[in-house]
C-alpha cells in the first residue's frame, strides 16, 4: 500500500489498529466475557459560522475500564478530544454545506461500540442577531455520603428562548440523568470518587457546559441517621415587600446542623445558622430553582425547588391629617391646610364637599380659607377635605365650622386734668386729648380727638373679644403732649 493510498484510508487503518489490538484478547474469552461500554447522545445537526460548535457523548464502562474515544470523518473546522470524546470547533464561511457521516466511538480496549452515524449542516449566520450560546450555572456538591441521596440541578436559560437539552459525561454509575431538566441524581451504595462529571444544556446548535467536578462519595457512620427538614416558603411577593422563610430541621442524633441554598436570589440574605432566607425585593421578577438544604456534617436533606415570584407593588393610599378650627367670629379669618403624603411618591391632589360659601378651597395644597361676613353667622357642616393620588384616596372629616355674631364691649378711660408743662409752668392753653388704642402695645393705631379740655373720662366702645391696650396725650396749641402710661382690658 503506497504512502498516498494510505492517507486515503487514515480512518480505516485507525479501525483496524484497534482491531488488532483488541485481537488477542479475544483469544482469551474462555476466560471471562467482557460487558462492553456504553455511549449515548445527540449530536447538534447545525453549526453557525462564526460560532462555537460543541457536543460530548455520555458514556461508562460496567467493569470502570478506562474509556478511549475515537471519530471517524472528522470535519475539517472541528477538534476532537479522544479521552471525553468532545467535539468542539468554529466553522468559517468556507465550511458552508454538509459534511460527510461522522461515527463517534467509545472502547474499552477490548470492545468498542459507537453512536449512531450523523452530519452536521453547517450555514451562515442570520441577518438578524446571531444565535448565542445557552448560559448554565450552579455549584453541584463535591461529596456524598453512602446510602443518602444526592442531587443536584444546575439552572440554564437560553437568550433566544430555544428548548434546552441537557447532557453529562462520565455519570456516576450510581446516579441518573434526567435530559430535559439537567438532575442529576441517585444513592450511592459505596464510597469512592467520581472524577470529570460534565454537565452541559443545548439550544440544538450551540452547547455551553459547567465545569468539570467530581463527587467524594464517603461511608455513612453506621449510626447516623440524616436530618429532616421541612416547611413551605411562600412563593410570592410584593416588590418592596419584606420577604421571610425559616424552615424547621431536627436531627434524631442531636448533631450540629449548618444550612445551605442553591440559587438564591441576589436582593436576599440567608443564615447558614437558622436556614433563614430573607430579604426586601425592589423590582418585579421570577427567581427559580432555589433549594434549602441542612447538613449534620455527613448526611443531607433538601426542601423542594421552589420559585419566588415578585410582583409590582400595589398601590398605597395617601394618608391625611390635621385638626381644623370649628368656629371663627364674623370678620375674622379662618384658615386651615391639612397634611398630606403618600408612601408610593405620587403627586397628590385635593377636593372639599360641603365648601362653606364664604371660603375658598385650594386644590394643589387643600388649604381651606375665608372671612365670614355677618350674614354668614349660623352653622356650616359635612365639610369634608379628600386627598388622592389618582388611584386611591383618603378623607379627613366631616367636620363643621360654627361662623359666631361678635358681643362688643367697652373700656372707660378716665385721667387727671394736667395743670403745668414740662418746665413747672401754668397750662393755660388745653385744648383737648387724643386717646390711642389697639390689641397690642405696638400697634395701637385706632385714635379718638376729645376737643374738650375739661373732660376727664371716656368710654371706648364697639371693643371685640381682645385684649385692648390705651394711652392718652394731651394738646395745647396744637401740639401733642408725651405719651401717658398703658392702660389695658380684657373684653370678653
């Protein structure tokens, strides 16, 4: 066979290599019966260009043989890993079409079985957004325990919406695999560690996998017996809502226990202590796959998968207070603003029923205000002040305000008629008083002119409920004497 023809066959001449090798062992059958490997999966039919291709089988060996993988027609873009038997690569544009049949095998070194023959199409991209890879995350844990079930689900999306699949390499022997969720669970009966377990998801035409773990599988201390743990979270919440769930765990050998969560979401805390979770979400969302767990430091139990929905926070209704005057003399002015807010921040607006005629109402800041006149003396109720946020409102009142007729008083002055100036001198030139008056001693700004110079008492009338302050000058030649002292009143 010339050096050409060989090239030619590359993949036959790689059959028959290990065909030869694994022909003496055939010559020992009557020794033992080899149980051969298995290998499954299904390979994506499409590539992109431009984007990462990649698919590995699943297989095991019954004996735990190591595993040795082969492919036959290998595309030109891609790359092939012959101890997990994962075919990775990025077509270009030049690799536009369909390649030849690809048989992917898996041996033993005694026996080899293979996956079913296939193709990969590969195309151009799309004029639109290009198809990305699916995301897949989670911590699976790196140790179990003998006779205590272990589980672990990694959580995987996909930006374009596409169906996943999932898959695994080197599966445990113990455990199963559940393709359309990613569980991957099971007992081990004995201990010992299982190394390189792959676990990937799958849009049909790009695969993005977790990174390669392994799982300690340790022996149960005979008397250990594993914790329980119970509860049922609630499953929504309002956003800006307070959000709490404590499970109850026991452990019938009175061991420590610490708690664990998968996929927490990030506006929460949790207590490894008290198994805990909890937290104040402030946006609406769905975060799933979330799971408690307990441990006694050898055995584990886990609560359900559960989900926590957020909701949109619903509308709270604006608060008002304020305590308003219920009676104002005629003449006088009344004035009242209630206060007013709202815990959601909306913009809040007033209205009055029963709006007394003699005042106004102000819808911006609910400020009730007015000066009764004397026909507006009686009694106005039902008043009531509204505030609302535009979806929901609150009242302060009825209440009523009581517009009251004034009683008038009066304050009698009396005084010493002077009889000298300043300088000791004879006052001969009296010519009358002026008496000054108001509510205060700083704006005493009503004035009486008695042009009498022989009066000594005045009486001061119409006086409303006040307390009234009066001082009295003397004029001579049309000049004002110095104040006299203040005098006061109350008018009742």
């Amino acid at each position: 066979m010339n050096s050409l023809h060989k090239t030619a066959v590359r993949g036959a001449l790689t059959l028959l290599s290990l065909v030869l090798l694994l022909a003496p062992e055939a010559n020992a059958a009557y020794r033992y019966t080899n149980r051969p490997p298995t290998i499954s999966g299904t390979p994506p039919a499409e590539a992109v260009v431009g984007q990462l291709y990649s698919f590995a089988p699943t297989a095991s060996d019954p004996e735990g043989r190591a595993l040795v993988f082969s492919i036959f027609g290998l595309p030109q873009w891609a790359n092939f890993d012959r101890y997990t038997g994962r075919l990775t690569g990025t077509p270009g544009a030049a690799n536009v079409g369909t390649s030849g049949k690809i048989l992917i095998a898996v041996s033993d070194k005694r026996t080899m079985v293979y996956l079913p023959e296939f193709s990969i199409t590969v195309r151009a991209g799309s004029t639109g957004s290009p198809n990305t890879a699916p995301t897949i995350v989670g911590v699976p844990s790196g140790t179990a325990t003998v006779g205590v079930t272990y589980a672990f689900q990694p959580t995987a999306s996909d930006g374009e919406g596409n169906t996943l699949t999932f898959g695994v390499s080197n599966q445990p022997s113990w455990a199963t695999f559940n393709s359309n969720t990613g569980l991957l669970s099971g007992t081990p009966s004995a201990a010992g560690t299982y190394s390189s377990i792959t676990i990937s998801a799958s849009d049909g035409i790009a695969t993005t996998s977790l990174i390669p773990f392994a799982i300690a599988v340790s022996a149960a201390a005979q008397q250990n017996v594993a914790p329980v743990i119970s509860g049922t979270p609630a499953t929504t919440v309002g956003a800006g809502t307070a959000y709490s769930f404590q499970p109850t765990a026991s452990d019938a050998n009175g061991s420590a226990l610490g708690f664990s969560v998968a996929n927490k979401p990030a506006w929460a805390s949790f207590s490894t202590t008290t198994g805990r979770l909890s937290g104040t979400p402030s946006a609406a969302a769905v975060h799933s796959g979330i799971v408690i767990s307990v441990s006694d430091g050898v055995a584990t139990a886990s609560l359900p998968a559960f989900a926590i929905t957020v909701t949109a926070p619903a509308n709270r209704a604006p608060v008002i207070s304020g305590t308003p005057a219920t009676s104002i003399n005629i003449g006088g002015s009344y004035a009242f603003t209630p206060v007013a807010s709202d815990s959601d921040g909306n913009s809040l607006t007033f209205s009055i029923a029963s709006k007394p005629s003699w005042a106004v109402f102000n819808v911006a800041t609910g400020q009730l205000s007015g000066t009764p006149a004397a026909g507006n003396v009686g009694t106005f109720t039902g008043i009531a002040i509204t505030v609302s946020d535009g979806v929901a409102s609150a009242t302060l009142g009825p209440f009523a305000i009581t517009v009251v007729q004034v009683s008038l008083g009066s304050a009698t002055l009396s005084w010493n008629l002077p009889t000298q100036n300043t300088d000791g001198s004879a006052l001969t030139n009296l010519s009358g008083y002026r008496i000054d008056y108001g509510t205060s001693t700083s704006t005493m700004t009503q004035t009486i002119i008695i042009s009498n110079a022989s009066v000594s008492t005045y009486i001061v009338g119409n006086l409303s409920p006040a307390t009234w302050y009066f001082a009295l000058k003397a004029i001579a030649n049309g000049v004002e004497s110095d104040q006299s002292n203040v005098a006061s009143k109350v008018v009742n």
